[in-house]
C-alpha cells in the first residue's frame, strides 16, 4: 500500500487539543499510559494464543521495551503484543477511545468473558503521547500477518495522519514519539526509569531499558547493547497471603508511605462480587506532621488491573481515616478521559464502603484482642490517631455505632482507655445516663466544683478535654441506649441515686435563702442568667452552669480562639447553703455595699474554676483586696 492520508474522526479533532494540551495535568503521565496500552497488546495475545498457539510465531517470552534516542530525540515503547494491521490502524488510531479493545470484548462469549476482564481498556491513552510530542510514528505488524504486511501510521496530532504499508520482521508495536523542544528531560534514562518505577513497576510483564554505564574515557554515561528489566513484574497485593513473609509487608509499606518504621496493622483482602477488588490497606504506627490538615490527600493509592492511576484516591477513603496508607486494585473502575479522576459511581461508593467497613474490622481487633499486645497497640493508636477517629462519629452515621466502640476516654475512676463499654459497667445501679464533662485541660476537668457531688457518691464522669469533643457531642445522644448527660449543663438531677432526704434538704435551702436569691440576681444582672441553691457542690461555694441547648463556656471560647463569634449565652450561678461563704453572704443585710462586691467575687470565681476568663480582672483584684483589708 502506498502512503495515503487520512482525516482524523470529526470527534478527534474537536478534542486532540485539549487532550494534549488540558487534559493531563502531569506531562510524565504519557509513559504511564502507552506502557500500559503495550502491555494490553501482550494481555490480547496471550489470550487469542490459547486457540491460536501459532501466533507466538518465535517469540514466546511476552515483554515492553522503552528506549530513546539522544540525537534524533525520540522514545520509543515497544511490544511483541498482538499488533495492528493496517485497517485497525485508520480505524482505531484514527478514533477516539477506540483502541479495539471493545470490539475485542464483544466477540467474547460464554465463560471467556470473565478472562477477558483481565484486558486492560485503551482509552484515549495513546493520544497523550503529543503531550511531549510533536509528531508521534507507529509501527506495527498483526500477529499471524506475514513480515511485508506492517503499517506505519504518523500523524503531528493536527487534522490528518498518514498511513502506508512497511516491512516488518517482529509482530507488535513500536510508539516512536518525536519529542517536542523543551521535552529533552525524558531523554535520560534515570528520569524513564523512574517514571516506570512509579507508575509501571507492577504491571506482570517485564518492562525492559538498555543498560546504562560509566565511560571513563568519554567522561559520560553510555548506553549498552543488554537489556534489563527495571520493574519488579510483580504486584505484592496480587499474591497470596501465604507467600507473603511479614518482613516483605513491612518493607511494601515503608516503600509507599517513606515511613522509616514498620506498620502498627495491617490488612489484606481479596474483595468479590459485583465489584471485584484487591485492598492492601496499613495502620501507621506514628501519626504523620500533617494528620491535622484535613484538605490532605488520602493516602490510599489506586490501581486498575495493576497499573498505577493516582497517589491520593481520596473517593476511596473517608477523611476521618486520612492516615491509612496502601494500596487499591480495581478490577474495573469508572475514570475520567484522562485516568486522573475517579468518577463518583455505585462501585466507588461500594468500595469505599468495603474498605472503611475493613479499616474498622481492623481496628477492632486490636482493641478487643485477648492478647495485651495487641492491646497495647490500640492503645498507642488511640494516643496518636484518637482525635482524628472522632471526627467520624459526626461524619460516618453508617458506623457511628462501631466508632462509638472504639472511643476511649479519660475519668474520674482512670487517667486514660475509659470505653464507653467499660464505664456502663461500672454505673451504678439507678444510674440511667452518662455523665461527661468538658474542659481546656484533664486537671482543669478533674479539679471542677461541677464533679463534687459526683465524687461523693462514687459516680463515674467522663472527662473530655480535646478540642473534637465539643464537635462530636453535637452528633452524639446516647450509647447503647444510655443517654449522654453533661455535668455542667441544666440543674443536676441524679434520679434514683439522689434520696429523698437529701431532695428535701435541697427544697428547705432554696427557700430559706430565697431572699438572698433575688439580692444576687439583682448584684449579678447582665451576668448571669438565673442564681439557684444546688446539691451538686460539697466543698465549693459555687459554681456556673448552662442551660441544656446552650453552648457550654468551653465550646465558647474555642468559637473566640478560632476567631468566630459566639453566640451569647449568659451562665447560671449556682451556690452551696452549706458553705460558710454562702452563709456569711445571707448575713449581710440591708444596703451594705459588702453584698454587691462579694456576689461578684463569687461569680468570678465560680467563673475561673470553670475555666472561663474575666472580662475585667483588675476590678476582680481591686474587689479581693478590699475584703481582704475589711
């Protein structure tokens, strides 16, 4: 056949320039892509070969090759796959996403249709070789076509593309690329080699350079005749567990997170149904500098049929589980033209599932583990990754059941690993909620006035001193049935574990100290809400609560910290009628300036063992000195 020229599909024209030019956000990509459109082409022999042996011809061993060429300035990706003859040349390089892959499947029947799901999809792939490349150049030879019946097709990536008959010994397809100005990055070997290594180092075919040495004499490195492979041909994630030694995990893990210690966990699935899917995923053992950047990617990397599509496949993973690192292999998965981005689909969503649901499992063994070890590895992740896992009680209502599970606290009863299972076990009986307390600090928690009474009787309160506490609370009401009470909410009301006496001490005090009452609401007016006798201090004089549905001092100055306005909530002060100040305090009669003075000074102070701040502590000072010199 002589050369002859051809147009290209209406649809190519319309969207070569933005593939080239738009569509790929990372030049390097290209490799990727005609590497993994050489090792399909070895995929469909091999697979045409069970019924046709004879289209091995000579050369039985299935490889890639990459190579370039300094002085003319090309790289060449070469394959003794199944080539093309000059009619699927025109047809399929001619035509967007129309590789012959789809036509290749739909001849497929009966039980070979599930062998051919380990073909790869061409794409437009080939076509993001004009990234780098002004002119691109194929030729090829159809497997069982005799050696005069190889085409060249070549074509500048513009309207039209030339195609004519060549002789050629090989079967398969050499993707000459004819490097633009500015590209010569990719004519060194370390920049492909690298490239492959990142992107194609687990596609099963070996993918093979020439080798490369040092020349004394000419003072420069030197392109040898011998090939050697520079991928490893081999996917961990794709072998069995059995023949999978902890030591070559470790050293996977290490590879794609660049940590220089060996995982705390991880797990390793083989996932069937109607989406097929490999999940290789690892529990670091230290959290990482960033964990606290929530626009982080994920560090969840995507394969597809082993060949690398993205670093970060953040659609993979929710963001409260951003620290787990590893590896995702689709048998199939929905991308955009360019392979870069996921498309959100029943099958991504199922796979995020899958994975979370596995993370979870993971996580739960270690934390349910008869062995202290094991144990004892919750225990270090809860201290490194504990803050970010809340963050999920708010965002996944789907597992907010298991999250709530894995959650560990401090109390009055422990310093640390408090699980919401442990505490119902320890309530006492006639005890029906929860008790949990906010604060900036654990000694600021323990220390409250708010947890007297609690103390005395022996009642065990939660004390949650991180910043995601306040957060998670707003999606949190109740455990296992059990609603969560705050100590520092609402008048106390312990139910079953307060007795009738001390219910009718309470009732005899708030009316013997009602006029008082009304004096300090009229001393404490535009600072506090309301001023009421209670039964939950024993040592303290007084302290301040809100009222339930309104957000809590500590939450309030977080909003201030953050730079956000608060809404206004005026606090409840609440006194002790057996205190000897609060008695004092009813002692003072008539007009005596000493009464306005010392209601402040017990608002104040009732404020900052809350952990609050004074609006104007040199009056709190000047008012302190003053009964002290009275």
């Amino acid at each position: 056949m002589d050369k002859q020229t051809h147009s290209f599909q209406a649809e190519v024209k319309q969207i070569l320039h933005l593939v080239t030019h738009s569509l790929y956000s990372n030049k390097e990509i290209f490799l990727r892509e005609l590497v993994s459109n050489a090792s399909d082409a070895c995929d469909k022999l091999r697979f045409e070969a069970l019924d046709h042996p004879q289209l091995f011809e000579d050369q039985p061993d299935l490889q890639v090759r990459v190579s370039f060429d300094a002085q003319a300035r090309t790289v060449t990706i070469s394959d003794n796959g199944i080539g093309l003859s000059a009619e699927e040349a025109i047809a399929h390089l001619g035509t967007i996403a129309k590789s012959g892959t789809r036509e290749f499947m739909a001849k497929l029947e009966g039980d070979q249709k599930k062998d051919a799901n380990l073909i790869g999809q061409f794409g437009v792939g080939f076509y993001s070789g004009f990234i780098v490349a002004d002119r691109i150049t194929v030729e090829s030879r159809r497997a069982g076509l005799p050696a005069e019946q190889g085409v060249r097709w070549s074509s500048e990536g513009t309207g039209d593309f030339e195609v004519e008959t060549i002789t050629k010994p090989g079967r398969g397809t050499d993707v000459i690329l004819h490097l633009r100005e500015g590209e010569d990055e990719f004519l060194k070997t370390w920049r492909l080699k690298s490239t492959i290594a990142k992107y194609s180092d687990h596609i099963s075919l070996p993918i093979l350079m020439r080798k490369e040495e040092w020349d004394a004499d000419k003072a420069e490195q030197v392109l040898k005749d011998e090939w050697e492979p520079v991928n490893k041909a081999s996917a961990l994630w794709t072998r069995s567990k059995s023949d999978i030694t902890q030591a070559e995990y470790d050293a996977f893990y290490q590879q794609i997170s660049y940590d220089t210690e060996p995982p705390l966990a991880f797990t390793h699935n083989r996932v069937e149904g109607r989406s097929e899917y490999t999940q290789l995923l690892y529990i670091p053992a230290k959290a990482p500098f960033d964990l606290w950047n929530r626009d982080k990617r994920g560090g969840v990397k995507l394969y597809v049929k082993r060949v690398f599509i993205m670093d970060d496949a953040e659609a993979l993973m929710p963001v409260y589980l951003r620290f787990v690192k590893g590896v995702i292999d689709s048998a199939d998965l929905p991308l955009n033209v360019s392979r870069e981005l996921l498309q959100e689909s029943r099958d991504v969503k199922a796979i995020r599932e899958g994975s979370t649901k596995r993370v979870l499992s993971m996580l739960e063994s270690l934390a349910n583990s008869e062995d202290a070890a094991e144990r004892d590895k919750y225990a270090r992740f809860w201290t490194d990754f504990g803050q970010v896992l809340k963050e999920g009680v708010g965002e996944d209502h789907a597992n907010q059941e298991r999250l709530l599970k894995l959650l560990r606290f401090a109390s009055t009863h422990a310093d640390t690993g408090v699980s919401f299972a442990d505490y119902v076990s320890r309530m006492k009986e006639g005890q029906e909620a929860i008790y949990y307390i906010t604060a900036d600090s654990l000694s600021a928690a323990r220390n409250s006035p708010q947890l007297e009474i609690f103390r005395k009787k022996g009642i065990e309160v939660l004390l949650l001193t991180e910043r995601v506490d306040e957060w998670m609370l707003s999606h949190l009401y109740e455990f296992e049935g059990k609603p969560l009470q705050s100590v520092a909410k609402g008048a106390v009301d312990l139910g079953k574990l307060q007795d009738e006496d001390e219910k009718k001490k309470a009732e005899e005090a708030a009316e013997q100290f009602k006029p008082m009452l009304e004096r300090l609401k009229t001393a404490l007016e535009g600072r506090a809400k309301d001023v009421r006798v209670t039964t939950r201090l024993v040592d303290s004089p007084a302290c301040v609560v809100v009222e339930e549905g309104d957000i809590s001092g500590h939450l309030a100055r977080m909003l201030k910290q953050a730079g956000q306005t608060a809404p206004v909530s005026l606090p409840t002060l609440e006194v002790n009628p057996d205190h000897a100040l609060v008695k004092k305090l009813g002692a003072i009669e008539g007009e005596d300036a000493r009464f306005g003075d010392l209601a402040q000074v017990l608002f104040d102070q009732a404020l900052l063992a809350e952990g609050g701040v004074l609006e104007d502590p040199a009056a709190y000072v000047r008012r302190v000195n003053a009964l002290l010199l009275g």
